[in-house]
C-alpha cells in the first residue's frame, strides 16, 4: 500500500508512493496550479492524492477499518475522505480554515473503503484524518518530518505505539538521519519503501519541492527515470 511523508525544514519536501491493486489513475494538470492525480476505485475517477503550487497537499491512503466512520450521505455536518481532499485543493475549504473546518465537521469514509487523509498546508503544519477514531495535528515546529503509511496512527499514539511496518520503519529512520534531504534522496527514500511482490505495487512515486516550486515523479516504480512538472506560479 502507500507511504508519505514531509520534510520540513529549510526546503518543504513531500514525498508519495502510490501502491495500486490494479485501478485505473491518471494524472491531472487541468488546473496549472496542482498537480492531482486521479484514482478510479470502482466508481469513477476522483482525486487521490495532490499537491498545489504553494505546497498545499492532500492524500487518501487506505486504512484498516475499525468498525466506524462508515459512509454517510455529505452535509453541512459530514464531509467524506475524497470530498474532503477535492474541496482543500479546488480552494472551497481556505488553507487559514482546515483546522477550524476539521473540528467542526465528521469526517466519514466513502462506501466500500476505509482509508485516512494526510493534509499538509503550505506551511508544513499536517493533520490526520481518521475516519471512526479521531484527527491528529502535529506543528511543523514540532518535528523535522511526518510520514504515514497504511496503518491507523491515531491507535499507535493512543493504543498501541509498537509500529511493525516495514515500510514506515524503513522511511523514518532514513528521515531521523539527516536534517536537509534533495529531490534526490527523497527519491531514494521512496525507494526503500517500494512494493513489487504483493497486491499493492508501487505504480507511481513523487517528490514535490517547495523551493524547486515542482513535482518530480516516476512510474511503474522505475525510479532510473523521473519527469517534471513545473508550476507556472
């Protein structure tokens, strides 16, 4: 499945593997100032993961459930995961209000998914969104980075903090060793926590660099070979 994380030091660094089971996704730069990418889980295709030219990123990473936050029809008092990222990028929910709109809104899942949102804004201050258990924020000042992977981090923090992933294992203790990584290492990074021998491969992987002002990403993880996407802004 998929892994992320956040480097915020000197320079913003995002990093994301996505680890597909075969759906259809495409990437969309229909909008010059984000670069989106689309996932078809079996009822179209919708936004998954993203990031915007000011560094405003959001993703939907699957989750096992708990048993709660099931889906519920969206109003004014429930949002769901892919909702919640489509209106952080297309502006309807102001960078400056995600954490008073988390608060006061239930965050449910779409039907037949379990997932959690990582949303980073501009600034590197990240919350997560977990359906049926609760949300987390955590500062940019409060640590050099952030990373997720597929399981719950509101249940490491609060129930069980033994983490036996590999993936994320592999990923924090490459990011605990340095203070500033490149485009580069977050790619080789990324690498570390690459699938090929299971369900989920990784089929996708990008670096965004908030200096750079640019999305660099490879596919089918073949990290030999990386493509740019230069903000206009």
């Amino acid at each position: 499945m998929c892994t992320s994380f956040i480097c915020r030091s000197h320079n913003t660094i995002i990093g994301m593997n996505f680890d597909n089971n075969g759906m259809k996704y495409s990437i969309n730069t229909n909008n010059p100032n984000q670069f989106t990418v689309l996932v078809d889980g079996g009822r179209g295709k919708y936004p998954s993961f993203g990031v915007d030219y000011k560094g405003l990123f959001v993703n939907n990473l699957v989750v096992d459930s708990n048993g709660k936050g099931l889906y519920k029809r969206p109003s004014k008092k429930v949002t769901h995961t892919t909702k919640l990222i489509t209106d952080i990028l297309n502006g309807n929910i102001l960078e400056e209000d995600i954490d008073t709109y988390l608060k006061s809104i239930e965050v449910v899942n779409t039907p037949d998914w379990s997932c959690h949102n990582m949303v980073c804004d501009s600034n590197a201050n990240v919350w997560i969104v977990e359906p049926g258990r609760g949300n987390l924020y955590s500062p940019a000042a409060t640590s050099p980075y952030f990373v997720m992977t597929n399981f719950s981090l509101w249940d490491c923090m609060n129930e069980n903090p033994n983490c036996d992933c590999r993936r994320y294992n592999a990923v924090t203790n490459e990011l605990a060793k340095v203070s500033e990584i490149s485009v580069d290492e977050a790619f080789r990074i990324l690498e570390l926590a690459k699938q090929s021998d299971n369900e989920w491969i990784t089929a996708f992987s990008m670096v965004y660099s908030k200096h750079a002002n640019a999305v660099y990403y490879c596919v089918d993880g073949d990290f030999s070979k990386k493509y740019e996407y230069k903000f206009p802004k």
